[in-house]
C-alpha cells in the first residue's frame, strides 16, 4: 500500500491531524488533494483545510464538492470552515443550492441557519431544501425552516404528502412541525391519510386524525384508506398490525356509525383476530349497523383467528356460526379447547358436524391431542378409521396406531395395514414399523414399494437395519442400499453388509458417493475391509478433492499406493475448486515426483485471490522445482 492512499484512508476515518503531519514534509502533488481537502472539511478540520489552501495550488482542489461536505460535517467546528471557505474562496466555484440540499438532508440546523442569514437567500431552492429534511426525517430542521422561512416560499401541503410518504420518515413529529405552521383548511387531509396508509405509517394517521379537522361524512373514507394498510409490506409486521387496528378503534370511537363502513371493519377484525374491535362493534355500536352472521365467523375460522372464536361461542347466537366449518377448522388448527366446547355444547347436534372431514384434517396438520381426544370422545363410526390409521403411521404416533390396530381390526383391510407400514417406513417412525411387524409378521410389507422411497437421510438408518436384521435381504436391491448408506453417513448399515451379508458387488459407487459426501468413517472402513484392486481409487481422490473434504484425502494418502491416486490431477482439481487445505496437504505428503508443481502454480494464478495460497506452496517447497519463467510470470501477477 502507497503513501497516497494511506493518507487517504487516514483522513477518511477521521484522522485529520495525524495526516497534516505526515504531509509536512511531503511533495504534496504527488497526493489526490481534492480527497484530502473533502475530508478535512466533512470532519471539521479548519487547521488542514487552511493550510492546504496556503500550501498547494488551489486548481488541485474541488471547492464545489469541498462545500457539500462541510455542509453534511460531524465535526464540531463545522461552522468555522464553513465561514472560512466563505471568506477566502471565490464563491462561484460552490454551488449554495445544492449545499443547502445537504445542510438539510443531513439535518446540520445550524449551518441551514447560518447559510440562511449570511448568504443570498435567493440562491436557494428553498422549498426543494424541505423536501429533503422532510424525506430523511430531519425533525429540528424542519422546525427552523418552517418558523424562519417566509410562508409564501413554502409549500407546506407539498411537504406534507412528502414527509406521510417518506420511508425514512418513520414518526408523526415531521407532520405535527409541518401541520402547526400550515392553514389546515387549505390541507387535503384525506389525500394525506390515504398517503400514509399506504405507506403503512399508523402513527402519522393517528396525529392527522387526532390532531386536525376530519368532517363526519370523511371518516368513511379515513376507515377505508386505514383499513388497506397492507402489513405484509413491512418488517415489523407485527407493530404496524397493531398500530392499524388501534386506528380502526378509533375511528369507531370517533365517527357516527352511520357514515362509515362497519361490516368492512368487522371482515378486517375476522382476519387479523382483533378481538378489541370486534368487542367494540358488538357492546357500543347498533346492531342495525351491521349483521354478524355465519359467513363473518367463518373467515375468523379460515385465518384462524382463535381469540374471536373463542369469544364468538360465548357471546354471540349459534345461529350466527356456520358450527361445522367451525368444527373443521378447529381440528386443522389445533385448537384442542374450542373442538371441546363445540363438541359438549348442549345446544350442538353431533349430527350437523362432518366429523369424517374434521379427523381429516387433525391427521393432515399433525395434530395428535385432537385426534387423540377425538378417538376417545366420538363414535368412531363418523369418521374413517382406517384414514387415521395411515396418517398415524405417517405422523408417527404410535399409541394411536396400537389403539386403532388392537380395537378397530374389522374396520379395515390388509391394504390399510400396509399403506400404513410404507408411510411409517417412508418417515422413517420405527416404533410404529416394529409394532406393525410384531402385530402382523412380514407378509403385509410391501418391500419393493418400501425400497424404492427415498427418504429423510438421518431418520432412516433405524429403519434400514431393522430390515435388514429381520427380513431376507433377497427381497432388497442391497447395492442401492448400500450406495445410499455410504451418501447418507449410515456407517452401521454399510459394516453390517460388508461384514454379515459378505457383500461382493460393486463398491466403485458406494465408495465414491462417501467421498463426495465427506463420509470420513465410512471410508477409512471400506479402505481396510475391501480389497483395493476392487475399487476405483483414482476416482475417489478426485471426488474428496473435488469436495474439498480434506480428511479423506488424507486417509487415501496414508493407506493407498500413491501411484493408485493419480495425484498429479487430483491436486489440479484441488486448484480449480479452490481448496486450498487439500492442494497443501497433497504437496506436502506426497513426493512430487507424482506431482506437476508447475501445472500446479498455473493454475492456481488463474484466480488472482488465490495469492496466499501461492504464498503458502512457495514456502512449502523449494523454489528450484519449479521452472523460472513460471516464477516469474507467477510474480508478476501478485
């Protein structure tokens, strides 16, 4: 790294005054001056900027972008170099619009003010200049251009919708500063709402609604433009959620029931569980304003809105809950306390529930108490059990599949029993294929159905050696198994056989699919059990290569003949897949008489990040091995 640039990144972080002192003594246009000036005035510096100015011709700098800076500065003397350029630098070399565009975006108050007193204020594009403050959320500048600006140069309406659609304009207060110095009856209010909603900025709505003039007959308006607040457009979904339906509350409060939307208000409350609202409209407002019925409860039931459900069951009429779609919805979500009450209510004929669709959808969703409660509680008689008894296979839950399997065996067939057992297979649920097998013996697996799945790695390695223990392994394509266990890491799979089934077919693959996969163990087993004239060791040290998995090059280097390796590639590919660990631990445990060192270099310098790995093979190995020109061109690029 250069002077230059040293003292460039030393003034960019602020180091001014040590970068004064290094250029004391320097020919100073062999330096980029403009940066060094840039710098000096964003942090404040006025002792560099002046002696630059005195020290170097002034044609090295650039004044116009020298302003800018010192007009978005974080120095504290920020004030002083402003002044000073303004008094010892011909002016027409700044552009003051522009500058006072920064002063203000930046929110520098204080240079706004001073700019504004001392300088032509009919340079200025003013109102352009509120704009900026108001868009970056500059709330103490833009108090001091709306209380010291004439009025006639301000378009505070203009600045208004700016500031309600700025997205880094995240409060009210920029509105409240705007709003206190405007003629609110010349304010849309109702464009600046909308405006805001769309923005989804709720705290600005609620000033513009609390703070000015809304007419009755708008607040219908003002609900509609709330009620479109999209949620999802935001991060924190949850905050603005909150912030809209406080809104709606208020606009409930505040504005006659007739002029305004409730049954919209009521449909928003179903979909995002306000239960606050919808208590509100129930206790407060005339029930001639709106009509609660079955086809409002069923989208509190389709978004799963919990808490108006719960609420709705006790205080409102059954006639107005569509009590099935209820029940259905109920089971899918999981909502053990409502499925209860529904059930138990006294007023509810178990004949109206389609209870077939309800486990249905418990056993889609996974809920086990629900259909746990459900088989303990109903007639088995409404729903499909042998439905149940393969989801339960499929989710796993043992104890209902030993319930259905011991109580219920008329109520299904052979090929129940076995689409269970391949979904539990499928899922990899051992407790439930061992009972299935102690309950029912081998004949209803389907083994060929069940072998050719391919399933969750990890979950199933159980469940493959449960076969292979108690099935005849005749019935399985073992070397598609075996393939898999070495991809997936089953390393007792694999042991098991090799050892117990005297494996000898092909292991090319198997040994292969390790490598590629970083199956160290499995590996290191096959390498001392297997024969390696039965074995493509080349092409294994490609794949660990090729992978970057270093460990199991290192175990081919220390147990295989490296003559078997073909290195000389196997370090290339190393290169080209820029694993740097393996290209060293090959040059440094293998004789180079197996290896092109200087192919090896070649190809490494075609990726110019890779220089400490070039760094790394050079102190590794003596320099005469390779040849000069290579070297030579090697260091060239570095």
């Amino acid at each position: 790294m250069n002077m230059k640039t040293v003292i460039n990144a030393i003034c960019h972080h602020g180091f001014t005054e040590i970068a004064m002192e290094d250029l004391k003594d320097q020919k100073l246009s062999t330096f980029d001056l403009k940066t060094i000036m840039n710098e000096a005035c964003l942090h404040g510096d006025l002792n560099l900027v002046e002696w630059l100015w005195h020290s170097a011709d002034d044609s090295l700098f650039d004044m116009k972008t020298a302003m800018l800076k010192v007009c978005r500065s974080r120095g504290d003397d920020s004030i002083s170099v402003l002044k000073w350029l303004w008094e010892n630098v011909n002016r027409d070399l700044f552009d003051m619009a522009v500058a006072m565009d920064n002063a203000c975006a930046y929110g520098k108050t204080e240079i706004v003010e001073w700019l504004w007193i001392n300088t032509n204020t009919e340079t200025y594009q003013i109102q352009n200049a509120l704009l900026k403050a108001c868009e970056s959320d500059q709330v103490s500048t833009v108090d001091w251009l709306t209380t010291n600006v004439p009025e006639h140069l301000l378009d505070l309406p203009n600045a208004l919708q700016t500031a309600c659609s700025s997205s880094k304009c995240n409060s009210a207060n920029i509105v409240e500063v705007l709003a206190k110095h405007a003629d609110t009856s010349k304010l849309d209010i109702d464009s600046l709402i909308r405006t805001a909603c769309k923005c989804c900025k709720p705290d600005i709505v609620r000033y513009l609604i609390n703070c000015t003039d809304i007419i009755t007959t708008d607040y219908k308006n003002t609900l509609n433009s709330v009620l479109s607040i999209d949620i999802n457009k935001v991060e924190n979904n949850k905050s603005v959620n909150q912030g809209k339906q406080d809104l709606v509350l208020l606009i409930l409060q505040k504005a006659d029931p007739s002029n305004i939307n409730i049954e919209s208000a009521i449909v928003e409350a179903c979909k995002h569980d306000w239960l606050d609202v919808m208590k509100h409209i129930w206790l407060n407002i005339s029930h001639k304003y709106f009509e609660m019925n079955a086809a409002k409860i069923k989208i509190a039931c389709e978004y799963g809105s919990v808490g108006i459900i719960q609420w709705s069951l006790g205080s409102i009429s059954l006639e107005c809950i569509d009590i099935n779609t209820l029940m259905i919805e109920s089971c899918g979500y999981g909502w053990l306390n409502i499925v209860k009450r529904v059930w138990n209510h006294e007023q509810i004929s178990h004949d109206k529930l389609d209870m077939k669709t309800a486990m249905s959808d418990a056993c889609t969703y996974n809920r086990f108490e629900i259909v746990t409660w459900l088989l303990k509680n109903t007639d088995d008689q409404t729903f499909d059990t042998s439905y149940v008894l393969v989801e339960s296979c499929r989710n796993g839950w043992t104890d209902i599949v030993e319930n259905i399997a011991q109580n219920g065996d008329s109520m299904f067939n052979n090929m129940t029993v076995t689409a269970g057992i391949t979904e539990a297979c499928a899922n990899g649920h051992l407790p439930v294929i061992d009972f299935m097998y102690r309950t029912f013996g081998t004949e209803l697996f389907d083994l060929e159905t069940i072998s050719k799945q391919r399933t969750k790695a990890s979950e199933n390695e159980d469940v493959t050696m449960f076969f292979l223990r108690n099935f005849n392994c005749n019935s399985f394509d073992i070397s598609t198994v075996l393939k898999r266990a070495c991809s997936f890491g089953w390393t007792r799979v694999v042991k098991w056989i090799i050892n117990e089934l005297e494996y000898d077919g092909d292991l090319v693959e198997p040994l292969n699919n390790a490598c590629v996969n970083g199956e160290a163990e499995i590996v290191k087993y096959i390498l001392q059990n297997i024969s390696q004239e039965k074995l493509d060791l080349k092409s294994a040290m490609l794949c660990a290569c090729n992978k970057g998995w270093d460990e199991i090059v290192a175990l081919l280097i220390q147990k295989v003949d490296h003559q078997k390796l073909n290195v000389r590639n196997a370090v290339i590919e190393a290169c080209r897949c820029e694993d740097s660990d393996c290209v060293i631990l090959i040059i440094r445990q293998v004789d180079h008489k197996f290896i092109d060192l200087n192919a090896v270099l070649i190809e490494i310098c075609k990726n110019l990040a890779r220089e400490q790995l070039v760094l790394s093979i050079l102190k590794t190995v003596d320099g005469s091995e390779f040849d000069r020109d290579i070297l030579e061109e090697t260091a060239k690029k570095k």
